[in-house]
C-alpha cells in the first residue's frame, strides 16, 4: 500500500524499474555520502598541521567504517538529531560525534567538521552521488541501449527501404543504415560527456579556508584541499563562494538532455515505422491494446520512453538553468532543487527501459518495407537525371522535374518509356533500364 499511495510514480508505479537510484538519490544515500565524506576528511586531517591524532589502526579501521558500513539505523538517528537541531549537516556532525564518543575517541570530536562549512560537505557528497549513479546505473544502461541499436541495425544493414524527406517517398535507404545513425550519434554524446569533469567545492565559509588560515596560518590549505577532493575522486574548484560553482553539474545534465534527444528521435522514428508496419510487435495473449478496439496493439514503450524523455530533459534543463544562479556569495534556492536531482536520473531509466522493452518485441516486416519501395519506381529520378547529367544532357533535371513533380507515382513502364525516347546511347539506355529502387542505396558502409 505505500507504493500505492506514493506522490510521485518513481516511488510509486514505477519502483521496481527504478530502485536501483535510491541508493545514489535517496535521504539516506544523502546521509551516507555525507558522513563518507566527513570521515575521509577527518583522517585526512592527519596530514595537516593538524598532526596525528595518535591513531592505531584498529581507531582508524573503526572510524572509517562509520562511512563505509552506513546503516538504515545509522539514518533514522541522523533524522532524530535533525528533528531537534533543524540543521541536517550539523546533525551528521553530531552524529560522527556521538560515534566517537562512544568508541572512547573523544579526543578528536572536535576536529570533526574542522573549518569547515555546510556546503564544502553537500557540494562534494552531492557531485560523488551523482558521479557514482551515473557509472554504476545509468551509463550501462544507456550502453546496452546504444549496443542493442548498433547490433540490430548491422544485421539489417541488408534490407533496402524507402527513405522520406519532409514525408515525402525519396531516395532509397537501408533500415539497418537508418538505425545505425542513432548509434552513433549517441556514442558521440557519450564520448563527449567523457571530457565534463567531476569537481567539487572545497573552502570553507567563502571558499576562501577563512577559518583553516586563522587556526593554521602558514599553511598552503588550498593545496592541501586540492589534494584531498582528488583523493576521493573529484576535481576541486579553486576559486568559490560558498557554493561550487554547478557549471559542470550544468554541462553534464545538458549532455544528458542532448542524449535524451536523440533517444526521442529515435522514438518517433521506431513509432512511424511501426505505423507503416515494418515492424510488426509481439502479442502476448492476454494483454489488452484498447479497452475500446480490441484488434490493436500499440507501440506504448516507445510512447512511454518519449514521454519520460521529455520530463526528465524539463528538469535537467531547469537544473543546468537554475544551480549556477545564485546572488552573493551564496542563497538557498540551490539546496531544496539538490534534492531532486534524483528525479530526471529515474524518468531517464524509465525511459531506457521501455526502449529495451519495446525493441525486444519488434519484429522485421520485410515483405512489407520491399513492397513500399517497389511501388515508388518515382525516386529512380533522382539516379537518371544524375546519369544524364553526367553525360552532358541539356536540362536534365528539368526533363525529370516534367515528369514527375506532383506525381504520387510513376510505373516503371512509364520510366522504361521515358527511358525508350531519351536521345542518348543504347549503352546509357541500357545503364538507365538497369536502374532498380531496390539496389539504388548508395553506400551504406
């Protein structure tokens, strides 16, 4: 019944599609990578002029497990310190503390959280978060969906189709060609998202280590901070206010959009091939296509993919639109939009999945993409005219222009008479008679 009386599908209808995210997307995958990330600052404060807090290496075993064995239970009393500090990083402070304490490691509480601010934890957790949900979930399912189109197209690459230009019947095509340009176009964008770093924000109050230079003046903190968001996987930004700059956040869920759009293209294409039945679909027995019109069976995958494309390209467009606007050296408006980024990650999932779905219940209909192209002999013009005007023919394309603009059709009689009263030679006649819609697709390497 939760799932039931969830707000949003993602928690709701669509949990089990997308579960996978709440360990990235979650409150309690917010809390973890927070104390992740206080805990790898605390032992790395040992390499400061801080000093050695005189570890062993059963304390430095214990402490580091209070981030890497986060619990369920380690989350509800981080909220229970929240319900009386009404502060959630300040909470997870307490909550370290209350670790230690406990450990008999009272001795370094308060270097938990030293000089720092809310925003140097939030604005590296947030970047680690989204860094890891993207290789470990959403990368591999965007290869296997760039694969499943690259391996279906190459074993189509044989199947002569007609092509449409603004709609219209034109030059021939192959349909394995045709999916094999959304492949591609999508592992371009996947390349380039490969040069978008990760970076976090690192500095204190201002970004300035205001309050690391004052306790330890002579020290290059920023250096040392350099080294530590390194350490854990990030590029530090140097210069900041007291939030990261999200430039970078912008341009990855801008490469996110651009994929999506090319996925919606993809969408549509699948969805008016269905509509002119080269591919038919897999029916399975008791499903229902319409509760009004029992014969019909629907491309809904592809409609649904479509439609969670969109939502999640609204929201990564309002993110990377929103996140580097912020007046001064810092407002709020950023913290609660944070908190939803889990959102477009889950609808572009979705989406990804019913395109796997979808493209696993396509079935080629080649009789019916050959006899399509059979009937429209009518873009064989393009191939004659071009062969006259290689020999030099006067008004060549306005000779085929006469014959057959407007037309819906052209027999291949009417081209073979056409053809029979050119003045040209036997041999171009012959080349010209040879001419076939089926074997007229260029080069589709």
């Amino acid at each position: 019944m939760s799932q039931l009386k969830a707000v949003s599908p993602i928690d709701g209808r669509y949990f089990k599609q997308t579960e996978a995210l709440s360990q990235y997307f979650s409150e309690h995958a917010l809390f973890r990578y927070r104390v992740w990330v206080e805990i790898r600052y605390l032992l790395a404060l040992q390499d400061s002029p801080v000093g050695s807090f005189n570890l062993s290496e059963e304390d430095i075993r214990f402490i580091r497990n209070i981030g890497d064995q986060f619990s369920d239970a380690d989350s509800l009393r981080i909220k229970e310190l929240e319900a009386v500090t009404n502060h959630d990083i300040k909470s997870v402070e307490y909550f370290i503390k209350e670790k230690l304490d406990a450990a008999g490691l009272s001795s370094i509480r308060e270097w938990v959280h030293f000089g720092l601010t809310s925003q140097d934890i939030n604005n590296t957790a947030f970047p680690l978060m989204i860094k890891d949900a993207w290789n470990d979930v959403l990368l591999p399912a965007m290869t296997e969906v760039v694969k499943m189109v690259e391996s279906t197209g190459k074993a189509l690459i044989h199947i002569p189709m007609l092509s449409r230009t603004h709609g219209q019947p034109a030059s021939p095509t192959t349909l394995g060609k045709e999916l094999l340009v959304f492949s591609e176009r999508l592992e371009e964008q996947l390349m380039l998202m490969k040069h978008i770093p990760w970076q976090g924000k690192f500095g204190g109050a201002v970004g300035n280590m205001n309050a690391h230079h004052v306790a330890f003046g002579r020290f290059d903190w920023h250096a040392w901070a350099d080294g530590f968001l390194d350490s854990i996987g990030l590029k530090r930004q140097r210069r900041t206010t007291q939030i990261e700059h999200y430039d970078m956040l912008a341009a990855h869920f801008q490469a996110l959009t651009r994929i999506n759009t090319i996925l919606t293209d993809l969408c549509r294409d699948i969805w008016t091939y269905i509509s002119y039945e080269y591919f038919t679909q897999k029916m399975k027995k008791d499903e229902v296509g319409s509760s009004a019109m029992p014969h019909k069976v629907n491309p809904i995958d592809f409609e649904n993919a479509e439609g969670n494309l969109g939502l999640a390209n609204a929201l990564y467009n309002f993110l990377a639109g929103k996140l580097p606007v912020s007046r001064l050296q810092r407002d709020l408006t950023d913290s609660t939009v944070l908190r939803n980024i889990g959102v477009p990650y889950a609808h572009t999932l979705l989406a990804l999945k019913s395109i796997q779905k979808g493209w696993s219940k396509l079935i080629v209909n080649e009789n019916r993409i050959r006899e399509e192209l059979e009937n429209n002999s009518i873009v064989l013009a393009e191939a004659i005219q071009t062969i006259l005007r290689r020999e030099h023919y006067e008004g060549a394309y306005e000779v085929l222009k006469s014959l057959t603009r407007g037309k819906t059709a052209i027999s291949r009689e009417d081209l073979a008479h056409f053809v029979d009263e050119l003045d040209v030679s036997e041999q171009i006649k012959d080349e010209l008679r040879r001419l076939n819609v089926t074997t007229y697709i260029g080069d589709v390497r």
